[in-house]
C-alpha cells in the first residue's frame, strides 16, 4: 500500500540525482531497464542543464567496470545505474575490483516496491546487501521514501569521509513503483551544453628534502607496489636508496630506480656481500614471486607507508611495521650506506642490457619486447592488463628520466574481466590519448565492451593486442613444468592456455573499430607513435611455445651479466 504523502516514483529519483551531483558525481553509466527508468529520466533531465555526463552500454558488467574507470582517472565518484534482478548481480566483478582497491563506485540497483517481494513477480529478487562485505555501504530505499539522507552517506562512504575507512563501493537500492515515467506533457529542460568533467594533472615528479645527516647508513630498498605513486620516488632519490618499482606504482622513474629489479634479489640475498636489510614499501606489491620472498625473509625489516587507512589488508595480517609519517619511515629506512646505491645502478645496467640483447636476437616480437616498446612510446594513460602484460612490463621497462604517462592497472584483484571498459573509462574520464596493453585472452574476455551506441562518447583508445593464441602466463607457472613432462598429455594446454583461433580483425570490423597488424616492434613503435583519434586496435602475434626457454635465458644472462658486474665492483672498492 502508498501512503497519500509519499514520493512519486520520479519526484524520488529527481531528489537522489541532485544530491548525486550535489555531492560531486559528474558521470553516470547507464544501463537501460524499465524499472530504473525514473532515474534513467531524472539523469536525462540533468545532463541536459550540462550537470552530469551520462554513457550507455548495453552490458551491466561493462557498465560496472567503464565507471570504475570514470573513478580511477578522475579520482571522484563515478556511478551506475542497473535494472532490478540480474543487471545488479552483473556489477559484482567491478564492485569486488573497487572494494579491494579503494575506487568509490557508487551502485545504484533500481528495485521493486516490497509489496511485490516473495510473489514471484518477474525480475524481483533479494538486491539488498547482495555484494556483501565488498562494499562500504548498503541501504534500501523504500518506494515513496526520500533518498536524499541514504544518498548523502553512502556518498561520504564511497569517499573515504567515515572515520578509519578507505574509499570504496557502495550500493543504493532504490525501490520504484509504477508509474515510472513523467507525466504527460512533461519534457526535457532546454539542453544547456553537454558538461565534460575531466581533470588529470598528468604524471607528477615530488621533490622531498634530503635524509637528516644524523640518521644511520643502512641497505634499505624502496619497493613501490600498486599505487605508491611519485611520493615512492622521492623518498628513495631523498635518502639516497635502490627503487624497485612496479609500473603501476607510478614511481617507476628517477635516477634510483633499477629496471629488472625482481632477477637482482639474489644477488643482494642473505648470503652475499651485500645483503638486504631493510624494505620499506609504498603501495601494494603484487606482482612477483622473488619479492614475495624478499618480503618473506625473516632476517629482513619491513615497513610500510600508510599515511591514510587502506582496503587491501587487514591489520595484523601483514608483518610490514606501518608508518604515518614519511619522517617516521625515514627514521626506519635510515640513509643508504656508502656505496649501495651504487651496487644496485650498476647491477642494473648490466642486467637491462644482457636482457635487450637477448630480447633483441628472437625473430618474432616477444611479450617482453612488446612491453618494452608500449612502456616506452606510450603517452597520457597507459592501462595494463592483468596477466603477462603487466609482468611484461614489470622486467622490461626500462624506468626514464621522468614520468612518460599515468599508469593504471586492476590490480585489486588482478582478474582480467572488464579489462577494454576500465581502459575506456579511464580514456573518457582523463580526456587523454590512452593506450592499453592486454593479451589476447584478456581481450577475448571483454569484446563486448567494444560495443559504443550510435552517438555515445568514443574515447582516444589504443589497444595493442599480444596474440598468441592462448594463456601464456600457465606455461610460467608450474602448470608449465607440469606440460613439459608429458604426463597429462593435453590438459594443461586446454584447461589453462585456452587455445583458440579467433579473428581479431574481424572482431575490430564487427565493431567499427580500426585495425592493423604489426610485424615487429618497429611496427608497433610506429603505430604507437602516429596520431590518435577514436579507438584503434594493433595486433602483434607471437609464438608461446619457446616462452619459458625465452625466459631461462633471460634470467641466465641477466644473473652472468650482474654477477660479472658487481664482482669487478667489489674488487675495485
């Protein structure tokens, strides 16, 4: 039953869009559905006063991981709006994404009035607290209710404003009864100008003062995971320490940091001349196994940089001391000792250069001489897709001078769904050439997100594809040693590598995005390099049959050539 005062079904959505945009929401992603069609028409009504960007896509999934994107290049709280029944249950990839890493996502689940709950009405199920502990924020909105109250604290949520919580998802389930459209003769206020709203100060380079004389020398390095960002930089270049930096630290940069770093731990191991004392860590480390192990070393000191609460542990699950205060860390980390830097540059060099001259002898383009080359032509955004990409990137990009372009990666959880609509959220949001880096099977999981409506905002997006027919990183796992002793016969390369024959360019052309086919990483430099207007894909197909070879030799020329290195630098001291 309604009572006499409640809300029109649109009369509520109008009150929960203002205070959306009140709040600081600039770009809504729809999804198109009947019973979220009053604030499908609530939002049509304010993008035409030019108060907020709306998208469309067809696909919920899609739909949750373009705003994801939205959130991540412009750091404000992006939104999308679902259907009731399995349209919400769609968005729980990209709500588990933002809730492990931090992006204020803001759900916005239409449902049904609860006088048509337990009924078997049709698309009606329970939405309520459907994404569990993944969210910040949760609440049902009644049919006929005001949503502001419910809309302004999941906002604060979403934002990182409660006390001890990081930023993160939230869900508003908004109950509408019918009608769900305007009244007749009802129309769309006159279109003031579409609103863009993108902010991106591009890459930034910190400058910290140098470490207090007082402190003590000590073998610290600085290890820059996710997120660290520049501040990671300047601390290590300030104390005079080694930057192991991943790409999506965005701290990848600077005199101090060493490009191969995670094949130079054993040279710095407990049992060498210059072992490892202390780690400090600045953002989430995610990517390889020798610095889980360097993390893991009981005779190693760690610490960790949070000056504000963080969502992707639990106190006292890590053995990282955590430091508020860069002071504090300093105080930690102390200054390097006489000569450490200048062990790990060295060791650096040499290893960058027995790992191009092994790269630069394989006939056809490689994963790591692809990465090599995007990390080091790509301008504006650079997404990197989780998987063999980012590791990719992580061996062989070699750390320039400064930042050449803001780096992002899902790396909350590192699943590669939603991979194309993150990068084209993160491309519509900055306002920036973007580029994106991802496998074939990482680009095969999110085709449908190649899909742009008639009259929908195309981003500047280039996609550069890594075929080889297949999931390669298995055959650098276990799974691979598994493959090579013939025991299993075929298993590991159908239920891991994932075989498949699929056209690329066809898949561009069905969608009506560019194409071309680059032969060598001349090519791809080149198409790296040539203007860039709307969506474009390059393809570069590779063989993963000799990876794990290519890698053994890598490792083995790396460890020759820094062992080489540092025994003459010993010697000369």
């Amino acid at each position: 039953m309604t009572s006499q005062d409640s809300l029109t079904s649109l009369a509520a959505a109008r009150i929960a869009v203002a205070t959306l945009l009140d709040a600081g929401v600039r770009h809504v992603v729809v999804s198109p559905g009947s019973r979220s069609a009053p604030m499908a028409y609530a939002l049509a009504e304010a993008e035409a006063a030019g108060r907020v960007t709306l998208l469309v896509r067809i696909d919920e999934r899609s739909a949750g991981f373009t705003a994801l994107g939205l959130a991540l290049s412009t750091g404000t709280p992006a939104a999308v709006l679902t259907t009731s029944g399995t349209a919400v249950g769609n968005l729980l990839p990209a709500v588990m994404e933002a809730n492990h890493a931090a992006v204020p996502l803001v759900v916005l689940s239409a449902d049904r009035p609860a006088e048509l709950h337990g009924t078997g009405t049709n698309q009606t199920t329970l939405q309520m607290d459907l994404f569990g502990e993944h969210v910040r924020f949760a609440v049902d909105v009644p049919a006929g209710d005001n949503p502001q109250r419910a809309v302004r604290t999941a906002l604060h949520a979403a934002s990182g404003a409660l006390e001890g919580t990081p930023p993160g998802p939230v869900q508003l389930n908004l109950a509408f009864r019918e009608p769900l459209v305007p009244e007749p003769g009802e129309a769309l206020p006159r279109r003031e100008g579409r609103g863009i709203f993108h902010y991106d100060a591009g890459p930034e380079v910190l400058e910290l003062l140098a470490a207090p004389a007082e402190l003590p020398e000590r073998r610290t390095v600085v290890l820059a995971g996710h997120g660290a960002g520049a501040v990671a930089e300047a601390f290590a270049r300030a104390y005079g320490l080694p930057l192991l930096a991943e790409p999506s630290s965005n701290a990848r940069f600077g005199p101090n940091a060493v490009g191969p770093y995670r094949l130079l731990l054993e040279h710095f191991s407990a049992d060498s001349a210059l072992p490892i004392e202390r780690v400090v860590v600045f953002g989430r480390p995610t990517l390889s196994r020798p610095v889980a192990a360097l993390l893991a070393r009981a005779e190693v000191e760690t610490a960790l940089y949070e000056p504000v609460p963080v969502a992707w542990y639990e106190h006292g699950r890590r053995r990282e001391t955590p430091f508020e205060t860069l002071a504090g860390l300093g105080e930690f980390a102390g200054r390097g000792a006489a000569g450490w830097l200048d062990a790990w540059l060295l060791a650096g060099a040499a290893a960058q250069h027995a790992l191009d001259g092994v790269l630069s002898a394989e006939a056809l383009p490689t994963g790591p001489a692809v990465a090599a080359t995007v990390w080091e032509h790509a301008r504006g955004r650079l997404v990197l897709g989780s998987s063999n990409g980012i590791r990719d990137v992580d061996l062989a990009g070699q750390p320039q001078p400064a930042p050449l372009a803001t780096v992002d990666a899902n790396r909350g959880l590192s699943g590669i769904d939603g991979t194309i609509a993150t990068a084209t959220g993160i491309a519509l949001g900055s306002g920036r050439e973007t580029t994106l880096l991802l496998g074939d099977v990482t680009f095969l999981h999110d085709t449908g997100s190649l899909l742009l409506g008639s009259g929908e905002a195309e981003p500047d997006l280039r996609i550069v594809v890594l075929n080889d027919s297949g999931g390669a990183i298995f055959g650098l796992l276990e799974h691979g040693g598994v493959d090579a002793g013939g025991g299993y016969g075929t298993a590991v390369e159908r239920l891991f590598a994932t075989p498949h024959s699929a056209d690329i360019r066809a898949l561009a052309a069905a969608y009506g995005v560019g194409y071309s086919l680059a032969g060598t990483t001349a090519d791809l430099a080149a198409a790296l390099t040539s203007p860039l207007k709307g969506r474009s894909i390059v393809e570069v197909r590779t063989d993963r049959a000799g990876l794990r070879a290519l890698h053994g030799r890598i490792k083995a020329a790396v460890g020759e050539a820094a062992g080489v290195r540092l025994g003459a630098w010993y010697r000369a001291q």
